[in-house]
C-alpha cells in the first residue's frame, strides 16, 4: 500500500492548515512545508519560523523544504533545522515560477545539470540527515531527465519526488507518465510520484499502473478535497459526516488565523485562497464562492459559510477542477 505525503502549497499548507488536517482526517505520513528561500546573511524570518517551530507541528512528520542553488546556504540552513529535531530536508527542483527559474533555482536549477551535480556532491557530504528531491523531468524538454537521472542515481537519496511536466509546461498539459514509468523502473532511489491526482479514480489508475509504487504526493487533489486518502484507501464515512467534519475543519482554520494573524482583510485573504479549492467538492457552489470572494468583514464571511454548509451538499467523488 502506498504512504501518502501533503505537498507544499505556498500560502495554504503552513502549519495553521497541517495541524487542522491532522486533526480531522486520516494523517499524511508526511507533511511538507511550503519552500523556505535560504539566505546567505540569516536562516529564517518570523513567517518560516513560526511555521517550523517543533510546537507548531507536534504528532506530524514534516518536511522543511528549501529553496536554492547554493550549496553553502543549504547546508547551514539545514544544520538549523537539525537542531530543532528534523530528520529530513527536501531540496525544491520543481517550482516554475518565472522570478524563481531566472535565478536558477527551483525548476530553473534543472538547467545547469552540471552545476546542479556538484550542488548534490557538496550538500551530501556534509549533512547528516536525510535529503529527498522534489523534481521536474526537465526545463523545455522531457529527453532532459534522462541526464538529471543519472546525476540523481550518484547519490544515495531519502526519495524521488517526481513531478514529471518539464518547467515549460507549468501546470498545464498532462503529466509525462512513460518518463515517469522509466524513471520508476531505473532510479536508485525510492520514487513518489506527484502530479493530478485529484479524484480517488486518479489515484486507483497510476497504483494500478505501478503496483510497486511506495509514495504518492496529494497537492490540489487533497486541498479540495481533504477525504481524498480515505476515499483512495476506501476508508471514507458517510455524506453527513463527511461534510460534518469539513465544517471543523474549515472553523479550525479559521479560528487558527484569527489568532495568528491581525485584520479581517488578512486573514479572509488565506480564507479566500482556500475557498479556490475547497469549493470544488460542493453541489452548486458559485455563488456563494462569488460572495465569499466579495466579502470584506469575518462576520460578513461566516454568515456565507454557514448558508453554503447548510444548504449545499459534498458530491460524491468531487475533486479538484480547473
């Protein structure tokens, strides 16, 4: 049976959001943090470090991930997360944001695979933890991974993270999955796949296509529908508490920032941003996404809510859609 991870979504799975999904749903075996820029002349502001901080995360296992091409930031960044007890640092190659990819880092580090190798050499002879790899298969070109594979396979790895669109596709056309399907069957390390599955039948197709897969990473899927591992694992209750623990869920969420952060207007913004999502799951949602979109106060917004859990039902087998 596969082991499910929780992709870092900037904005939306800190440590206000893991600790509520923990509490209601079935835990991820990992929890992976939105990615933490290093930075030569400190290691964290308040915003990372609050959503690092040991007591923020308590019964989770999570993930730092980083953000950079320099080796030297790398490793002093991860001997600070080593004092904090983390285990594990996963090395971000996947972001295709534009003002990311033109410093070279994220998807863009794919684009110097030489430099991108002695990056690996450096960090790994001096760090003594686990490092994993979230990866694209390339910047313009799929045929590109089969280079970045073999730099990948010098190493001993905690795990492939495999996201297999090259940078250029962003988040559009389909996952690549004959490159995946190779690099599944040649990689010297243990892969997890990422990439699409929204719907349990997303998942049920790529676990019967790779019965051997160990790990599947759930990014938007997940965030719109927070079942969706009970769903996959065939675990899910019924309709009525399904919605029930949505409801708690979401006021968790909400309770949470209220507490953390000042001004309606900011926490309604991380309100809203999670609404792209979680809407998805609903029968008829849009007018009520419209109104909550429009909503200035939390008492305005909290009235929406409560209208659309009260007069809106989960549909079954709802996932995220564009």
């Amino acid at each position: 049976m596969s082991q499910y991870y929780l992709a870092p979504l900037e904005g939306i799975t800190g440590y206000v959001y893991r600790n509520a999904y923990h509490k209601y749903f079935t835990p991820m075996d990992k929890y992976f943090t939105p990615f933490i820029e290093t930075h030569t002349k400190r290691s964290f502001n308040t915003r990372e470090l609050n959503d690092i901080l040991p007591e923020h995360n308590e019964g989770m296992y999570v993930v730092p991930q980083l953000l950079t091409n320099n080796a030297e930031d790398f490793i002093r960044t991860a001997k600070d997360l080593a004092t904090m007890g983390y285990q594990e640092i996963n090395l971000n190659l996947g972001c295709p944001s534009g003002t990311v990819t033109a410093r070279k880092k994220g998807a863009g580090f794919l684009s110097v695979p030489k430099e991108l190798d002695v990056f690996l050499e450096k960090i790994l002879e001096q760090i003594p933890m686990d490092i994993s790899i979230k990866t694209r298969i390339g910047v313009s070109n799929p045929e590109e991974f089969d280079e970045l594979l073999a730099i990948y396979n010098k190493y001993s790895l905690k795990e492939l993270i495999i996201h297999p669109r090259i940078r250029e596709d962003f988040y559009r056309n389909k996952p690549n999955m004959e490159v995946f399907g190779k690099a599944l069957d040649n990689s010297k390390n243990q892969v997890c796949y990422n990439g699409d599955v929204f719907t349990w039948e997303n998942a049920a197709s790529i676990t019967a296509k790779y019965p051997k897969l160990p790990a599947i990473m759930l990014g938007r899927g997940v965030i719109a529908n927070p079942m969706l591992p009970e769903q996959i694992m065939q675990q899910s209750d019924s309709d009525d508490e399904s919605k029930q623990r949505v409801r708690a869920f979401h006021d968790k969420i909400l309770t949470d920032y209220c507490r953390v952060i000042s001004g309606d207007k900011n926490v309604l913004f991380k309100m809203k941003e999670l609404w792209t999502y979680l809407g998805c799951i609903f029968t008829e949602p849009d007018s009520y996404c419209k109104k909550i979109r429009k909503a200035e106060k939390i008492r305005e917004y909290e009235l929406i809510v409560d209208s659309l859990f009260r007069e809106q039902e989960i549909r079954k087998g709802a996932g995220f859609h564009l």
